[in-house]
C-alpha cells in the first residue's frame, strides 16, 4: 500500500459529521454486555458494583439536563454510578467526534466532582488509556484502516477500528486523502471500513456515498462508464494507451452488461487508475475519478432512487422507469394478454410506468425474462443486470498495454 503521508494525518472536524443514535453509552447498552464488560475489565468501585440498573441507566424520559451530551442524549450524569459509566464509554472512544468532545468531557469531570468521584474518574482515564496502547499491539490487521508493508517485512498500521467513532475517523481520512492511494488501496480500506460500520452499527452520513463509490459499491449507466474512459484519452501521452482507452469504451458500449458487473468494473477502475497514476492525471469537471463513475449509483442513492429504477430480481434487469415509455402496448398485449395490460396502462392506451414498475416485480422468472425481451427489442436496454460479463478482452488488452508502458 502506499505510505500515508505523515504531515496529512490532521483534518478538519467538519469532515467527520456526527449521525444522531450512533454513540454508545449504558443508556443504550439494552443487554448490558458492554456495561458488564467495563465493570468486570476496570474494576467498578462500590457504587458501581451495588448500583441497580436504574441507577446506573436512569429511566425512561429522562430530561436533557442530566446528561454530559444532552442534544444527543448521551452520558448520563444523574449520580455517581452513571457518571462513572458515562465516563468509561467516554474514554473509551465513544464519545462525540466533533467540537461537543471538549463541553462533553467537562459536563462529566463537573458531574464527577460534585458526586465526589473525580479521583475514581480520573484513575479510569489512566486504565483506558493504558489499556487502549496495550490493546493496539495485540490487534489483528483486519481491525486497522490502513496497513502498510514494507519490502524489508517491516509494517506499519494506522487507523485503528475499535469502535463508531473510530471508523468514521479512518472514513473521514481516507475521503480527505483517497488521491493519495492507488484505487486498489483505497477500495480494500473503504471495504474494511465498510465491515467495521456494519459491525458496530456505524452511521457514516455524509461519508458513506464516497466510502461506498472507493469499496465498487454500486453501478452506472454504460455510456457514462464510455465516456470515463475517453476522457483520458485526450490527456494520455502513449499512442498505444490511447488506442486501447478507445477500445475499452467501444467494449464497454458494445457489451453493456460488463459494466454492470462488480468484478469486471473493480478490473477497470483498477486499471484506469494506474494509467491516472502513470500519466499524472489530475481531477477536475471533465476527468473524474474511476469509481466516482462506475459505482456511482450507490445503494443509498439507489434507494432515494426507487420510485425512477425498476426492475425483476429473478430475471436480475433493471430500467429506468421512463424509459418503459417507448414500450409499445400492442406488444405487451400480444405477450401477456388483456387483463395485464388493462393493470398497467392508462385507458387501455397509455403506459403508466408506475402500474408497471408495481407489476414488474411480481411477474414469474419466464414472464420477466419475456418482458426484457420485449424490451431489448424497443430498443430499451437495462440500467443494471445481475448478469455475468463474459467479454474480458478489453481490459486485459490495456492492462498488457499498461504493464508494457
């Protein structure tokens, strides 16, 4: 992997945003085993130990005030109990990733000394911070962002994932400086990062369509996959780079289904990067990064996108709905009958894409296949097919090209 760059490990706060409901504490430890966990590993003092639960999470609707984060909700301070476990969860990286951090942390140190437990506090800063260096040297890879390694054996790891606010960090680290990776990189990072928010139950908010895009989580339409490709060519130097760019976009037009497999696209990102890398290409409006195009739409925006993408999953094509417009009436009538038709069109003479993006999903394996038939034939190709992509000439062809350069 490529080495971070040292003097970039700082970046703004802003650039981490904070998702309501993601922080953990003991008022939202609802089995306990966190809360366990601490008390067993930091030795709970007496009135953690002979607190009941109630004491130790307060109740329901409790009033703002008597929490260290009350816009969130979190920390509770109401007596000495649950201001010694709101300082532990604190401690131990849970705690908000924005400038509340700093008010935080004082609402619960007051907390602490007005229940007389400021000692007790600040002995658990010094365990969790001792316990957090000792804990980082037996992690595994898996649960750090970044692992470099050396030609030597040495390695280095940066970015370690513990918990929510730590995958964010590493999130908001890699969007800041993802031009500082080659795309291979970058898209193992975002993947990992990915597991972890998944693990933790990490919203990622603002973050998550670019950590998405760098981990080849989602798809685009052919045409803007071509025209990625043929942007480069008016800025590659290598005649034989330029010849084979335009080979891949014709592929790429020619075979639309590639583009729309997850596999075949990484392959192309991959290797568009390395040409980027290689030519010193810089991003601006009419040159985007790979990934940015090929998993452009991203399951959220997919999901906002629900009511313009149709589709059937046993045949595994989806359209865009208003391209379901050009199908004409007679041919679905002729295919499917009267009844069907009479459910999805207006008057028995229009298509309403939205009766028939209703009963595109419904439709059997034989009937939806039938149907992207009927549709491939009007000249209505899909948005993205589960299908796998056979023709991998293309992109073999540049990556020789590449290599060779």
């Amino acid at each position: 992997m490529t080495t971070p760059s040292r003097k970039r490990d700082g970046f703004s706060e802003q650039a981490v945003p904070f998702a309501r409901g993601t922080i953990m504490d003991q008022t939202r430890d609802l089995n306990g085993q966190q809360t366990h966990r601490i008390v067993g590993l930091y030795g709970g003092p007496d009135y953690i130990q002979n607190a009941t639960i109630d004491e130790q999470r307060g109740t329901e609707n409790q009033p703002p005030h008597v929490f260290a984060d009350p816009i969130t909700r979190s920390f509770l301070c109401k007596n000495a109990a649950s201001t010694w476990l709101s300082a532990a969860f604190f401690y131990e990286g849970n705690g908000n990733d924005n400038d509340r951090a700093k008010i935080t942390e004082e609402r619960i140190l007051k907390s602490a000394k007005y229940f007389g437990i400021a000692t007790d506090v600040e002995q658990l800063r010094k365990q969790i911070k001792k316990a957090s260096q000792t804990s980082l040297q037996t992690l595994p890879d898996d649960d750090f962002a970044v692992v470099v390694r050396f030609s030597d054996g040495r390695r280095e790891r940066h970015y370690p994932l513990r918990n929510s606010l730590e995958v964010k960090t590493a999130a908001a680290y890699l969007v800041n400086y993802r031009d500082d990776f080659r795309f291979n990189d970058r898209h193992k990072i975002a993947s990992r990062i990915l597991e972890k928010a998944a693990q933790y139950g990490t919203a990622l908010g603002d973050l998550q369509d670019f950590i998405d895009c760098m981990a080849g989580r989602g798809i685009c339409a052919t045409k803007d996959a071509a025209a990625m490709i043929r942007s480069r060519i008016p800025v590659v130097q290598n005649e034989r780079l330029r010849e084979q760019l335009d080979l891949l976009a014709n592929s790429v037009e020619n075979h639309p289904r590639s583009i729309h497999t997850t596999g075949e696209a990484i392959k192309i990102a991959r290797v568009i990067d390395q040409i980027d890398k290689g030519e010193g290409i810089h991003y601006l409006h009419s040159v985007h990064r790979p990934e940015d195009v090929l998993f452009a739409v991203t399951e959220k925006r997919a999901m906002a996108a629900t009511q313009s993408i149709v589709g059937n999953h046993l045949s595994g094509r989806y359209y865009q709905r208003s391209d379901l417009e050009k199908i004409p009436v007679t041919d679905l009538r002729d295919a499917f009958g009267d009844d069907f038709v009479k459910n999805i069109t207006t008057g028995n003479t229009w298509i309403d894409t939205v009766k028939l993006a209703e009963a595109l999903p419904t439709l059997l394996r034989s009937d939806a296949e039938l149907f992207d038939s009927i549709a491939m034939e009007n000249g209505v190709t899909p948005l993205a097919t589960k299908v796998v992509f056979q023709e991998k000439t293309a992109v073999r062809q540049l990556q020789q090209v590449v290599r060779a350069v």
